[in-house]
C-alpha cells in the first residue's frame, strides 16, 4: 500500500461531467442499460485479471496462516499508552512517505506541515466492467459503513455520492488499471508522469494506493483519488479500503514501531485500530491546525494525548 500527498492547484469543476441539481445514485460502469429483468453481467476477466486473483488469493492466505490481516481493535496483546500515542501520531501525520524522484514516486520519508480536509467529503466508488457485480455490492456497502465510523471520528460529513465528489474510489483489475491514466487525469487534471505511473505500471507488492491534493500552497485537502486492486480477495481489500481512507484525511505516512496500527507495513492489522481511532480524532482536533509545523503542534499534540487516554502510562 502506499500514499502520496500531492500540492497543486485543482480545478473542481473539471472533476465530473454533467453534475445535476440533484444527488444521483451512483453509477456502476458496465452495469446492464433496459429495462429488462434479467441480472448484469460483468465482463469476462482478462487472463491477467484471472492470475492476480490467484496470486493475492494466496498471498492472502499466506497472511492469515501468520495471524495477519487482524480485524481486532489490538487491545489483548498490544498496549500502548499516551506517549506512545503521541509519538505515533506525529510521525504518522507529519511526514510524507514518498517523493517525487527521476519522474517516479520513491520512498522517502521527510518532515511536512499537518494537512486535512475542512469540507464535507463527498466520495464516488468506480468499478473496472470485469469487477463482478456481488463484489461491487459489497466494497460499496463496506466503504458506505467504513465512512460514518470515519464521519464521527472525525466530525467531517462524509457519504457516497456520484453528486460533485471531492474523494473517487477506483477498484480496478488489470487491464482497467493500466488503462486508468486519462481517467485520473480527467479526475485530478494535472497529476504528475510520476503519480500516474504508480498506478499504470503498479508493482506486485503494492495493493493499493491514494493521492491527496490540495490547492497552490494550501495544506486544507480539496480532491483525493483512491486505487485498488480488484483481484484483491476479500481481507485485503478491506485493509485497503481502511488504510486508504483513513490516510487520505491526513494519516499520510507508515510508521514501523506505531502497534495496534494499520499504519504499519506488517500487515499485521487489516482494520483501523483502537489507536487509529484515537489518531483520527487528534488530527482533527480544533486546537490543531492546517498548516501546522511539527515543532509547533508537538505540546498540543501531547496534551490531546493525555487526554483521550487519561491515568493511563
């Protein structure tokens, strides 16, 4: 999985064609048009598409047989306390994971100001046309679900909607994801070589991934598009879904000592965690702000702590 947190101007009017008066229910491309009564059908997977599919399916199983991809909060063998907290929400919201390096995204870790949304999020779920259609069912009631739990977290409206969206969740198999560059650049108009290359020419080893953007020199994010694999079996969609989402409101970076967290490379946990939770609520707390330096958010940061985990050590 990965995250980028993108700086540049977007042009919101240019994200949606046709926008209506109205909120539409969404589109699901390769859907059957008439009026008939018999089911949609997606169409064929490509070999590609067939060979993922068994690939992550084992790699899936893999995880589990390690005790992996956990859906638990971590509160039975993972303890952590205020200062932990602390620590782990400042390396975790104050440092990109990537940068932009020979036109191509590389890891890189490197100190950035606080960033987040502070408008309602308004998010659209695309499918590939060879996404079959009970798995579009269910990433769709998973996401609608996964958004008001992130909704309360953090006290941003957020729902799914094909009406202006600011947030567009692509799940995509091969061939549409290799193909997916003219989309995401009609989506987010001038989103860099590098940027849409990580998701043309996406490695193996990556399941998904999500670009944050905001406007000129703001840190206040305006657009986000997410990509997942649609060969991805269950349990490791959910952990995109989770770790994705959460990353695009301002939880931008991995941090490999943050325990229980999603925000962790392991693969330990596939779910936001008790700590995660509590992660969301800091970053949008009123007493920090957008923009904020890690130098100047530390105190604040840590009085936030103590408090959401009061006599705890």
């Amino acid at each position: 999985m990965t995250s980028a947190r993108l700086s540049r101007l977007v042009l919101l009017p240019a994200l949606v064609a046709a926008l209506a008066a109205c909120d539409p229910a969404a589109r699901t491309p390769g859907a059957a048009s008439g009026s008939g009564t018999s089911a949609p059908v997606a169409a064929p997977p490509s070999a590609e598409t067939l060979a993922a599919r068994d690939y992550y399916g084992r790699v899936e199983a893999n995880y589990l047989a390690q005790d992996l991809l956990r859906i638990d909060g971590g509160e039975r063998d993972a303890p952590f306390g205020p200062d932990d907290l602390a620590e782990n929400f400042m390396r975790i919201a104050f440092y990109d994971e990537f940068t932009e390096a020979g036109g191509r995204l590389v890891a890189q870790s490197r100190e950035n100001r606080l960033h987040r949304w502070d408008t309602p999020l308004r998010l659209n779920v695309e499918f590939g046309d060879s996404v079959p259609f009970d798995q579009r069912q269910a990433d769709r009631a998973e996401i609608a679900g996964y958004l008001d739990r992130l909704s309360q977290l953090t006290g941003i409206p957020m729902r799914v909607t094909a009406w202006r969206p600011n947030h567009t969740v692509m799940i995509l198999n091969t061939d549409e994801r290799e193909a997916a560059a003219s989309r995401i650049a009609a989506l987010a108009p001038g989103t860099s070589e590098a940027a849409l290359r990580s998701v043309t020419a996406m490695a193996p080893e990556t399941y998904c991934t999500v670009f944050a953007f905001t406007s000129g020199t703001s840190a206040t994010y305006t657009n986000a598009i997410t990509v997942i694999r649609g060969e991805l079996p269950e349990r490791l969609r959910l952990s995109c879904i989770h770790e994705e989402l959460a990353q695009s409101l301002g939880l931008v970076a991995d941090y490999p000592r943050a325990r229980p967290s999603i925000f962790n490379d392991n693969e330990e946990f596939a779910a936001l965690t008790t700590q995660d939770e509590l992660m969301l609520e800091m970053l949008y707390d009123r007493r920090l702000k957008p923009g904020m330096t890690l130098a100047e958010a530390r105190p604040i940061v840590e009085i936030i702590a103590a408090e959401l985990m009061p006599g705890e050590s």
